[in-house]
C-alpha cells in the first residue's frame, strides 16, 4: 500500500493554490494521504481555510495530527473542526482505519510533546510548570498507546508531530532536542510494534531514522523531504492480519 506524507507546510492566508498542484494527481500515485501536523503558521481558522480548500477532494483518504503551530493562537478546535469538514480525519490521541485496494491501513495519532531523549530528558519532579510539561508529555504518549492498541489491521502507522526518536534529529541543533520530541513518544510504538512511524517538526532534521525496537521512522517535514509529500510503500502481513 501506498502513503503519502507530509508535515509542516505551515500554509498561511497568502497560500491558497501552493499545495494544490502537486496533490491534484494524488491519486493515481498514493492510497492515502497522512498529514504530520503544523498545517497553518500561526494556528488560525482563517489559515486552516486555506488548507482546507487545499485538501477538499482529493480522491484519497486523508488524515493528519496538528502541530506546535496549529495551537499558537488558542483556535485548535476551530482548525480540528474546519478540517474535518473538509473530509480530514483529524487524529488526537485517537485511531482511524483504512480499507484500501491492498489491506487494512490502521493509523494512530497524536500531536506530542517534548522532553527529550534517554540520558539528556526533563523528569516529573521539581516545579509543578516542570511535572506539567512531562505530564503533558506522558498523557500524550499513553493516548497514543490506547490508540494504536486499538488497531487490528494489516498495516499500522504511527502519526505524530513531535519526533519520537533523536535519530531523525541530525542536523538539528542538540540544545533544542528537548522542544522536538520525546523518548516517551516512541514506548508505546515499539511495544505495538508498529509498521511505520511518521512525524514531522524538525524541519532541519533528517529523513530517516529507527526505534530501539526496529520501527523505522519517518521525519517527513516538507524542509526535509524537499517534495509535496514522500511516498513509502508498505506491505500488508500475509494472512491472518496484524493482532
Ligand atoms: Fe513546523
Ligand atoms: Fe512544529
């Protein structure tokens, strides 16, 4: 099966017709489109109209987490709302499943948070903003643990906007690794042992990376992947499906 992906095309107002182009024939080249969240730049309805326009009708399914950006101006639910009227499935800490020509595509995700990785991580204990940021964080990941345990299909994704691993980090400056994922992101895919995991935010990351557990990882933020979107072509299990 094929999906297309793609992260951080922080459209904004002037965008209208940017994405479009390049999506137009989506669908004689991909099965589904997965959207790895900081669609608008500054969160807005008004720029999530955009985006939506861009999305509308693109003859595949199309699902997408929202990003650190897509919160900045307190219109997140309004942004969830508009896109999912255009035919999105907006996904947070939540599942979606696909029937496609090739297999069953299930899809978990989650915005994330940060933290940062094993050796080098922020720890509930301290200030309470300092157990916030980690909770919020750790109720992150335990959603994406539900919601990937709640898939039984052929094939299964993780979708984030956070990095669940520092490996798709290369390039990007290790001070602010803390602000670009989570260690505690990548638990519940390896436990799941998912297909594929995607995400997007380290826009001077690197394409792609591997969890402790052997998932490959995706870093697919359009400065990364330099493309309309990147394609990967997964093959369903043989019989029976997946859990
Ligand atoms: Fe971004
Ligand atoms: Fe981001």
């Amino acid at each position: 099966m094929r999906i297309a992906a793609v992260g951080d095309v922080h459209l904004g107002e002037d965008s209208r017709g940017l994405l479009r182009p390049a999506l137009d024939h989506l669908a004689g080249t991909a099965d589904v489109l997965l959207l790895a969240g900081d669609l608008t730049r500054h969160g807005t309805c008004a720029e999530a109209r955009v985006v939506a326009d861009e999305l509308t009708g693109l003859g595949v399914p199309v699902a997408a987490v929202l990003g650190n950006h897509d919160h900045h101006s307190d219109e997140a639910d309004g942004i969830t709302d508009l896109l999912g009227e255009a035919g999105v499935t907006m996904l947070e800490g939540t599942a979606a499943r696909f029937d496609l020509p090739d297999g069953s595509l299930g899809v978990a995700g989650v915005k994330g948070f940060g933290g940062g990785f094993a050796g080098k991580c922020a720890s509930r204990f301290g200030e309470r903003e300092m157990k916030a940021f980690v909770e919020t964080t750790i109720a992150s990941a335990d959603s994406l643990r539900t919601a990937l345990a709640s898939l039984e299909t052929d094939v299964v994704v993780a979708l984030t906007h956070y990095a669940p691993i520092p490996g798709t980090l290369h390039g990007e400056p290790p001070e602010i690794h803390p602000f670009l994922g989570s260690y505690l992101l990548c638990e519940p895919i390896d436990e799941a042992g998912a297909d594929l995991a995607l995400h997007g935010h380290a826009h001077f990351g690197c394409e792609q990376g591997v969890t402790p557990g052997g998932v490959r990882v995706r870093n697919v933020a359009q400065p990364v992947i330099r493309k309309a979107y990147a394609l990967y072509e997964l093959k369903p299990a043989k019989q029976p499906a997946r859990r």
